[in-house]
C-alpha cells in the first residue's frame, strides 16, 4: 500500500512550534475531518472543537457556540451524515460552511448531568458514551426518547467504571466495564464480556477491535497499558465469542492498540516496542498475509523526514486515515508541535494489499483516557489464535 499524506492545520497558517497545535479523531465517508485545536490563548488543557472540510487541510472551522468555544476536548466522531460528537454537551451539525453548524441534540438535557463524553455516532442517530457512573445508547432522532443506561458488571478488585466506546449501523455496542471488554447487541440486554480488555470500535459486520493485557499491570504508556496487545473479535457467527485474535505488529514492535475498524475489515491502531522507546502506527487490513504495515516505513517516501506519525484514530471505508504527526527540527533533535494529519490511499494503491521526547502533555488523548470523562482510575489493563482468519 501507499498513502499520501497532508498535515491539517491550525488557524494561524499552520505554524509549527508556535505553540499552536491540531489533533484529529475522526473521518467520515465524506472525508470530513474533526478535531480540535490548541491555541495559545486557550487554557492549559483545553481544547478548541473544529473540523476540517475535504480539501481544505488549512482551512479548520471551529464551533461558534461561546459556551462550547473551548473544552476538555474536541470533537472525537463524526457520522456519514455530518453529526459530530465529543466532549461536549451537544450533538453538533457539521456543514462545509462557516454558517451552519447547528447542535441538533443536547445530550445534558437527555441525559440530566453536565458530565457527558459522547465517543461515538452511528449513522442511525444513535450516540454512545458516559457520564460519571454509567455508559449510554441514545437515539437523538426523537427529542422524546430516553437515553439506555448500562451499569458496569460487578468485580470486587476495579473501580466502578463503564464506557460505550463505539457502536455500528446496526446499533451493536462495544466498549469496557472495569476489567472486561464487552459486547452488547442491538435490542438485547445481555452483554458478553471478554476478559482483561478493552474494546474501542465495531463495524457493521460485527467484527470489534480494541486490546488485551496482563491482569494486574498498572504501568501505562500513553494512556493505555503497557502491555496492551491489539486484538480482533469477530461476533457475527458467535455473539458469546469471547477469544480474541491478536494482530502481528510490524517489527520491532511488541505491543499496540487497534484504535478503529472500517466495513472492509481494515484496521488502524498504535504500536510501540518492548521497552517504549519507539512509537509508530500501523494499519491491518482483511487481506493481510504477514504481519500489519507500519505507516511511518510505509510513508517514508511521502512525507518529510522531520514527520513521526504518532496516532492512528479513526479509518473509513475508503481507506482514509486520520491522527497525529509529531514534527521535529530538520535535524530530529528538537520536537516542535504535534500536527493532525490526513492520509489517503495513492490513486495506484490497492487498498487490499527513535525519536526526541515528546512533551507528555502533547501527546495524542488516547481512548482509554477520553473514556472515563475526568481521567479517573479507569482499570484498562488488557494473546489469541493467531492462526483465525477474517473475512472480508
């Protein structure tokens, strides 16, 4: 495979290392991009929601609404039908206009807290996400319609915690309940958990994604366990399936995270050696033989030698991927921003086929912090058949 690449940037003509930096989480088929922005005039921590039209990488437009200008986070998901979600306290319309950008849902008024994160948006209406206690299915479509909550399942040895993290067209809903992944069908009240996990997003054939880790590890690397092993799960012939398939990372990485799944089965995550030194992303697709494509060997063609891809968030069914880029001086001494990034699958491609320390304030928000809305002690700590095969 090969992908070109683009950085988005910021309102201030992209300038790198001015304290100005872009971080992308979603895309949809319409190659809409959203984000959020750090600028110099905001807070410590905050983040300033946009997104960025197809075609125009320097050109982001962020939400009007002063009471939403600037939050924790930014815009995470975005549907095929424009509808953004985030660490706000709306559903938000998302037009390629610098006029229409109208919430369409307020997800507080629904759901009677102010402490809502939405991480994701199907293209039925639906929202996932939580509050302070509990994990939410909900359907803005009607105004009258009251959102599902999910209590997280009992263990005696984890904080009470639950996260929604992803859900497909078909209203399946996959995220993480203490120390368990989970799986809940559309219409059912009865999870299947997958022990010692996480999982971050499901596809419409009903194939999930997310890690694995070892019981009782509590160092973490960029918010997720050290030890993560990214994994696949495929429920639609067996929706009790709790053994998941690990993915074989490029090497010399050992362990990583599957961040998204499009419908073609093609998969995005994060991966890192033994001993966390090095960093790079990776994509999976249904096809592949061997081991995932690491991007930053699979990019070093087409992008500046000065670029270090950090994250891979979100996938859609062409293949886009969007995340972040760490940006270094010419001599990969100095760090000078973290950039979002766009990278799209050459025209002749066929989809089927260490660093400076970065500051740890910039690094990329991992799923595993955005899913327990003040950064509480959310117990994530997450080996399979590695012989399955996915179907495409």
């Amino acid at each position: 495979m090969s992908y070109n690449i683009v950085a988005l940037g910021n309102r201030s003509n992209n300038a790198l290392g001015s304290g100005n930096h872009s971080y992308c989480n979603g895309i949809n088929k319409n190659g809409l991009a959203v984000g959020a922005l750090i600028e110099p005039d905001l807070p410590q921590g905050y983040y300033r929601p946009c997104f960025w039209p197809k075609g125009s990488p320097n050109d982001p437009i962020t939400l009007p609404h002063q009471s939403i200008n600037v939050t924790p986070l930014g815009l995470l998901k975005v549907s095929d039908s424009n509808d953004a979600v985030g660490y706000l306290l709306n559903v938000f319309k998302c037009k390629n206009s610098n006029s229409v950008k109208t919430p369409v849902s307020n997800l507080t008024t629904s759901l009677n807290t102010q402490n809502v994160y939405a991480a994701d948006i199907n293209n039925k209406q639906v929202v996932v996400g939580s509050t302070d206690t509990k994990a939410f299915i909900f359907n803005y479509s009607n105004q009258t319609n009251l959102p599902t909550l999910l209590s997280p399942v009992p263990d005696q040895t984890a904080a009470v915690s639950i996260a929604a993290c992803g859900v497909n067209d078909n209203g399946d809903v996959v995220g993480c309940s203490n120390n368990n992944g989970f799986f809940l069908p559309a219409k059912s009240s009865s999870m299947t958990n997958v022990p010692n996990s996480s999982l971050t997003d499901i596809n419409n054939k009903q194939v999930a994604v997310g890690y694995k880790y070892s019981h009782g590890s509590d160092e973490m690397f960029i918010g997720f366990p050290l030890k993560s092993q990214p994994i696949w799960i495929d429920f639609k012939n067996n929706e009790t399936n709790t053994t998941p398939t690990l993915v074989q990372l490029p090497s010399p990485y050992k362990y990583g995270v599957v961040t998204a799944i499009n419908n073609n089965n093609d998969m995005v995550g994060i991966c890192w050696d033994e001993y966390a030194n090095n960093l790079s992303v990776f994509v999976y697709t249904a096809k592949s033989i061997n081991n995932a494509t690491d991007l930053n060997s699979d990019l070093a063609q087409n992008k500046p030698k000065q670029w270090q891809l950090l994250s891979a968030w979100d996938i859609n069914d062409d293949g886009d991927i969007v995340g972040e880029v760490g940006t270094f001086s010419s001599d990969g001494g100095t760090f000078l921003s973290i950039t979002a990034y766009f990278a799209s699958l050459s025209p002749n491609s066929n989809p089927r086929k260490p660093r400076t320390t970065i500051p740890s304030e910039l690094l990329p928000v991992t799923p595993e912090i955005r899913a327990t809305l003040s950064r509480r002690a959310f117990r994530s700590k997450r080996l399979s058949n590695p012989n399955s095969e996915l179907k495409s």
